[in-house]
C-alpha cells in the first residue's frame, strides 16, 4: 500500500512539474505546450507560447469524464485518414474528453512513459475526487485557496476586505451585513494592512462554514448546550450515541457501544484538542452528517445491485435513450460516438440509431430532413465498444431504424460483428422456453439489435405509426446477414391484445408514439398492460418536438411500459425524474416492476382506478432544514440566488403532490427554511420524489439551480443530507439538510 501511495505521489510531483505535449486539432494544425497539473491539483492548463494570443486554457478535473489512451477519438480518426498523424504513434497518444463529452483535448506525448504518467495520473485524481463529500473539501485547504487566489485579483497573496466582499458575492453566494463582516474580518486580521492572508483566509473560511442548523441541533442533545458557544460546543460519547439511537438511522444502528462511537469521533473529529478530549465538537458533528451513512438515499442496498435479475427482461423497466446521436437539438448539430459514450457511462441500457446509406457505401447516421450532420455508422460503433458494460453489466440494446439498401446492411452486420464480436448476439440461448423472454441475466455483458423485422406477411406490415415506416421504402427487404441479429426483439405494428396473442412471440417488441400511447392507454389501459407482461413495448417523443423536449415517463411506466425512450440531451424536469427513476438497482439500468404489474392477468391493476390497493401505504413527512453552497443558475449570472426548494411526488395519479418552501433572499450559501411537509403515497413502488432547488425570480421563469430525484422506496429516515446534482446530472457539492419520518400503513 505504501508502495502504491509513494508512487502515485510521485506522478502527481510528475505532473505538477509539467512535460511538453502537442495539442492536435482537427484541421490537422498542432501546438506544442508545456502542459502542467496545478499545485493546489484543482486543474492542468500549459504555458502560454510567445506566439499564442489570449489566456491558456484551463481544464477542471472536476468536468473531465474520461481520459483514453490511444487513437480513440473521431479527432484522431481525422488526422491519421489525412495522413497528418502515422498508425504507430499511438503508443504516444491520449484524449481527455470533457463537458460532458462534447469536448476533447487531444495529445500526443513525447514517449509512452509520459503518456502513461499523464493518463495515470489524471485518472487517479479524477476518481480521487468524484469521491469526495462536501465536508471533505471544506477542511481542504487546498480548496479554500482556489477561492482565495480567485479573488487576489492583484496577485498581491492578499485580500483586501473589498476583495474578500467581492468573493463572499460572486463565488459563494453569501450576502453579510456590514456590522457582521467587519466583525469576523477584525476578528481574523492580525496585521495592520487590512488584508488576509492565506493563513488567515482558511481561518475565515473555516468561521464562515459553521453550521448554525447544527448548532442548534447539538443545543437540543448535550448538557448544558444552550450555555455552549459555536466555537466550543462539543458531545460526549453517551451523548453522540443517544443522539444515534433517538435517530434511528439504519446505518448506524450497529453502533450501540462506545467502543463503536469511538470510531465515528476518530473519523470525522479533525480538532485535536476534542479528539484528546474524546468528544466532538460542531464541525465533526457536520462531517458525520455529511458523510455516506447520512445520505437520504444511503442503505444497505442502495449502492448494489440487489433485485433479482433473472426474470423474463419484460418485467422490467429499461433505462432508453431516444436519437442518442444528437448532443443539442432535433434540428441542427451533428451525429456524434461520443454521445453514446455519455449516455452508456450513465447507466443507459437502449440506444438508438437512425441508419442511411452513406456516400461511400457504408452506412451512416443522421436525423433525416434535418441539418444534423452524420456520423459514420462504423465510427460510433467503434467507440461504444470499450464503454458498453463500464455502468453496468446488463444487455444493451442497440435499436435501429433501418433506412439503408440491401448492400449498407450487410455492411452494417458486418461492422456490429466485427467489433462487438462475441458480445453481439447472433444465435438464440440454448434450452430456453421459446415462449418466455430471457433475463437480464442470462443476456449478460451481451447486445441486442431490435428493428424490423424481414417479413411479407401481411401482419408484420408497418402501419404510419411506426418510427420505421417513415420515409423507408425498403422497409419490406431487410438484407438477410442482418435480420439474422433480429433474435429476441423483432419490431413489429402495435396491434390489439388478442391480435398480439395470436400472431406475436415474446421475441416481438412495437414502438408505440407518444400520442398513440396516450390514445391507448386511456381507451384500452387493461389491453396495453397486458401485452406489457410478456413483449417489450417501446414509448418516444412524438416527431413535433423539435426542441428536445421530453415525453412524460411517468405515464409510460405506470403502464407496465419497459422502455420510455428519452432525449438524453434534453435537461428538463423528465429527464430529471428519469435519472431518479435509475438510481436505484445499483444504477444498472435496469429495475423491476412492482409485482401487481407484472402479473396483471391476476391482478387486473388499472393505474387509472387506484381504489383497491396492491401497495403498501406510507405517509412521508420531510422537513426542509436548509441548504448549503447552492450554485447560481449560470456561470454567467451576477446574481445571489434566491432560493426556495419545490418538492413533488410522481406516480400513479392519487400520489401526484406538489409543494413549495418560502423564498429565502440573497443567500445560496447556507439559507434556512425549517419548513415541514406531509406526503401520503398510496402506492411507492411507483412513486419518485423530487426535490428541486429554484430562483425565484419575479420578472422571469424561475431557473432551477440543483436537483435530486429518488424512488420514494430508497428514502431513508431521520436527519438526512441531500447531495444535489447539475442541470446536467453531474454530481455537486450543494446540499440540502432534511428531516425524514415515515409511516407505514396497513392495508
């Protein structure tokens, strides 16, 4: 181990110290920069050359996604077809894709030793800081220096108190009185220039993190707390474990001697005079709050895969990507590998591919009558490979919209074999009931082709529903080396229940568009269901929605439904819930349906008439404490947020329920609400929660600054923090501190 750790300090010192590496771009021009790792490791950028104009650029790790060794990346791919770059250089090469792979910096280093040190490196620091919580780097002085150096904008090593004002602002969100920042400015300065200096710095920072929510909760459960200033509060350890024990946190619950609390104040109590005192003091009692066992979702299952994953693949809800090619709209852009890279690394499990003859006899993908530009179809296929089974080890299912000639689909089948090779299935499981759909685990680390399939018979015609029958036609002539991947998901025309009975296998899926889904579901729910208990049914966005916007997913799962598909680039509240929806199983992609869903033909469930009950009823009350280092709605807004959280339950109709705390003015750094709200939820298994962050704003729709959706299944009880994701789902250090109790109910 110590071995281990001396050299990857070693490479961090590597990186630090900088190596010349040449930056390649596209059109083939390349720049030679001394590229470095930071000192306080927050990011690498490169010396700037005397003929570059402008700042160097600066890449976060904390918005890098990947780094890959290799020619692996459509740059690359580019400079070796116009003979910029030669096969065997390779060895030297890396990729550092970023922005949530829209973006990639590509390098080539003097020697593989170097290439390796970097790639090594920065994967190290990379994983190394995904893993840390938000009461890590409040004691990381390194990362309380990136503000301080932020904010020294005459790099005097110094803030000035306007400096320091500017900085509470712009990059904390904190709006102080006059009277308080003279105070706690006074109170730190020990110098007579009027400015901090780093030492200092840490000092207010440290001052300005402590958490009054807290506070008052340590008030409430040691002795004489209401006597006991912030600075010096502290609880023993019979203290700390009643306090455990009245929470009833299922984590800690193993915790029942002081031995075992011993361990908790060796963790999280960094104060060495509490720690030879054997208590803990306010900031400990944050960094336990802070950490995994406090999380609201946090249990003993939530990080694995723990539902059985060997039934039919119907009785399950599949994580479903609609047009994965596409990065920003319906309309304009281009096709793009890395796309599928992005969604695959999120734990999709369904990706689509919009297939065209290509101009140089291999077939490509594009939306079609669109400006999109294309992307080979064999360029995408070489660069999901590696990415496939990273989230997850269940079947991916590559869904194909077939508009290509008969001589582009043999070249179609024979790239999905050529580098998906045994991955891809091309033969049914031996002795398995051809009447019954395989499991998840039986089709393990395996891809699935679903598209139409090569009939002539009249039942298997395309009706104009169908994603596939639009503007193909070939539709009818499916060259046969293709069909032949056709194995357990052959897209057909949705048709009525007893039609489907008669002339469908459990091996036949249909798409179904948005409003025909809706047409059916509120005509013939029992009809739709149904069918859903032994065939896939696939819902997309209806074809009018130019702007990316999202079906609502909820209709489609309430409706036994395993594939809603969804605009992956598309940031909205859907896609929201839908990433909810996927947390749990271990984020695997795949989740079971509740049981009364699964077996309908018993049960007879309707979503549209919830008067009997198939559930078990609860009553979820959540206090909305407070939040903590809340982002603003943009890199680019100037302003202090706003903030009030609205928190809604989405399921089946009778669990529909929305609420709203008070606004809190001016304050994303620590706001408060202590407000309290009742949640009745008559059928969980179906149910998500989402809470969601906004900024009030009274001339304009309100943005939403952070979010966090959960099956209502997965909420644990007690004090809970909430650890926030982006826009874009990326994970961030804003939280939310909640208070969960939950009822169970009897039938």
């Amino acid at each position: 181990m110590a071995d281990s750790n001396d050299t990857i300090a070693e490479l961090i010192h590597q990186l630090k110290s900088g190596a010349v590496l040449v930056k390649h771009k596209p059109s083939g021009k390349k720049y030679s920069r001394q590229f470095f790792l930071h000192e306080r490791e927050g990011y690498i950028t490169y010396d700037r050359s005397y003929k570059f104009h402008g700042k160097p650029r600066t890449y976060n790790l904390h918005d890098i996604d990947e780094v890959r060794t290799g020619f692996e990346a459509q740059t690359f791919d580019q400079l070796i077809k116009n003979h910029k770059l030669k096969s065997d250089d390779q060895d030297r090469a890396f990729s550092i894709i970023y922005d949530n792979h829209r973006k990639g910096v590509h390098c080539m280093a003097p020697d593989i030793k170097t290439r390796d040190a970097w790639v090594t490196g920065l994967q190290h620091l990379i994983s190394q800081r995904s893993q840390k919580r938000q009461y890590h780097l409040i004691g990381e002085d390194n990362w309380i220096l990136e503000f301080f150096h932020a904010a020294d904008k005459n790099k005097s090593n110094t803030l000035s108190k306007k400096e320091c004002r500017d900085l509470l602002v712009r990059c904390l969100n904190v709006e102080m009185s006059d009277n308080m920042f003279e105070q706690m400015f006074n109170k730190i300065k020990k110098t007579r220039n009027n400015a901090l200096n780093p030492d200092e710095f840490l000092i207010f920072f440290k001052m300005l993190t402590r958490r009054k929510d807290l506070y008052e909760i340590m008030k409430q459960n040691v002795k004489y707390g209401y006597q006991q200033p912030m600075e010096s509060i502290s609880m023993d350890k019979n203290e700390l474990l009643h306090f455990l024990r009245l929470t009833k946190n299922e984590n800690t619950k193993h915790i029942n001697n002081l031995d075992e609390v011993q361990k908790l104040l060796d963790e999280f109590e960094l104060n060495a005079e509490f720690r030879e005192k054997g208590v803990l003091g306010l900031d400990g009692f944050r960094n336990m709050l802070l950490s995994r066992n406090f999380d609201i979702t946090e249990s003993a299952y939530s990080r694995q895969i723990y539902q059985d994953m060997t039934r039919p693949i119907c009785d399950y809800y599949i994580n479903t990507s609609h047009n994965t090619y596409l990065f920003y709209s319906q309309v304009s852009g281009e096709s793009n590998p890395e796309a599928y890279n992005r969604v695959l690394l999120m734990g999709c499990r369904a990706v689509e591919f919009d297939c065209y003859d290509g101009p140089d006899g291999k077939p490509i993908v594009k939306h079609a009558f669109t400006l999109v530009k294309p992307c080979s179809f064999e360029s995408i296929i070489r660069r999901l490979q590696p990415n496939l089974f990273k989230a997850s080890p269940y079947p991916v299912i590559f869904n194909i919209e077939n508009h290509c000639s008969l001589p582009q689909q043999k070249q179609m089948a024979h790239i999905l074999k050529t580098y998906l090779g045994d991955q891809l299935v091309t033969k049914h499981l031996p002795n398995r009931d051809p009447l019954i759909a395989p499991s998840p685990e039986d089709l393990k680390f395996k891809v699935l082709v679903r598209s139409v399939p090569r009939k002539s018979d009249e039942k298997f015609e395309e009706d104009e529903d169908n994603e596939n029958s639009t503007w193909n036609p070939l539709r009818k002539n499916v060259e046969p080396e293709l069909a032949e991947l056709f194995l357990y998901f052959e897209n057909v025309p949705y048709r009525d229940y007893g039609f489907a009975k008669a002339n469908y296998s459990p091996y036949h899926s249909s798409s179904l568009a948005e409003k025909t889904f809706l047409k059916h579901a509120e005509n013939e729910p029992l009809d739709l269901i149904l069918q859903t208990t032994w065939r896939l049914l696939r819902v997309y966005p209806d074809g009018l929605r130019q702007d990316s916007s999202n079906l609502d997913p909820i209709s489609a799962w309430n409706f036994g439904v395993q594939m809603a598909a969804l605009n992956y680039q598309t940031d909205d509240d859907r896609m929201a819930l839908y990433y909810g929806k996927f947390r749990d199983n271990g984020c695997c992609g795949y989740i079971l349906k509740p049981e009364y869903l699964i077996n309908v033909e018993e049960t007879r469930f309707n979503p549209l008439n919830t008067q009997i009950n198939f559930d078990y009823p609860q009553t979820l009350t959540i206090t909305i404490i407070s939040g903590q280092f809340l982002p603003r709605s943009s890199a680019k807004s100037k302003d202090i947020p706003d903030p009030y959280v609205r928190i809604s339950t989405h399921g089946l109709l009778c669990d529909q329920k929305v609420v709203k705390t008070q606004v809190v003015q001016n304050n994303g750094f620590d706001p408060v609400w202590n407000e309290t709200f009742e949640f009745p939820i008559k059928f969980p298994q179906m149910c998500l929660i989402f809470f969601s962050v906004l900024d009030y704003d009274s001339m304009s729709a309100d943005d939403r600054l952070a979010y966090f959706s959960a099956p209502v299944t997965m909420i644990q009880a007690g004090y809970r923090h909430i650890t926030l994701r982006a826009n874009n789902n990326d994970e961030t250090h804003s939280t939310l501190f909640v208070y969960v109790d939950i009822q169970n109910h009897n039938n």
